[in-house]
C-alpha cells in the first residue's frame, strides 16, 4: 500500500502488515501512523488525499468553534486507536480554499475519503464511540 507522510508528504510503500509496527518515512524518518490528527493545509491536501491508499478521515473546524473544541478530544481518541484511517484536521478559517472545494456549509464536518474520492459526510459533534460506528458503517 501507499502512504503519504505528514510531515514531508513523500509517498511510501509499506506492506499491508507492517502498519501496526509504528513505520518510519523511507525520506524524513518520521512516523507515518503518528497516532494524533494530522493538520493539513490547502497546499498539501489533495497530495495526501490521492497518494494514500489508506482512508483519510478529515476534520474540517475552526478555532472559534465550539462545537469543534468539543469534538477534538473524540477525534484524537479515533486517531490514536484506528490503524485503519487517517485522521487529519483542517481549519476551515486558513484554509478557504479546501472548505470551498469540499463545499463546507457547517462545521464541524468530517469528509472520510478513499482514493481522494469522498465517500461519506457527517457534519456535528459525534463521541468518540458514534464517530468509530460512523467510519465503520461507511468503510
């Protein structure tokens, strides 16, 4: 499988059985799996989207945003407990762009991805436990 690393985004190709064991960038040598939401930007989204073989869950939020600050812990829980999706988060209020190309009305929205392809949507807060059924339900 291929996987873009968060801190580089140079695309890595890691066997499907060795994603549990904490890989390493083949260029920076940072974690590919770093078990915390990745931010992302408007200039390194779509490279992350479609060089990743893995699902990307995306957390689009602002600061200002209380519903947004409530949800955070849930969303670092997932991100710390699935091996099986990406979490990235992305401020909608830096990001203009990303928000208007995902067509971002309310946050926050979590977009799950696959193949830089959207395959669900689910805007509010959800807890850590209605987020895990939701990526579930919808891999």
């Amino acid at each position: 499988m291929h996987v873009v690393c968060p801190a580089c985004m140079a695309k890595n190709r890691l066997p499907e059985q060795r994603r549990q064991e904490n890989p390493q960038c083949g260029q920076c040598h940072q974690p590919l799996f770093p078990r915390v939401p990745i931010e992302l930007n408007d200039q390194n989204l779509a490279t992350y989207l479609s060089g990743n073989d893995q699902p990307v869950l995306i957390d689009f939020w602002a600061a200002w945003c209380g519903p947004c600050r409530m949800m955070a812990p849930h969303f670092k829980s997932i991100a710390e407990q699935r091996y099986d999706v990406h979490c990235v988060k992305v401020d909608t209020d830096a990001n203009p762009i990303s928000a208007q190309k995902f067509a971002i009305r309310s946050i926050p929205t979590l977009i799950l991805c696959k193949g830089g392809q959207e395959k669900a949507r689910q805007s509010g807060v959800l807890s850590a436990p209605q987020l895990s059924s939701w990526i579930d339900q919808n891999l």
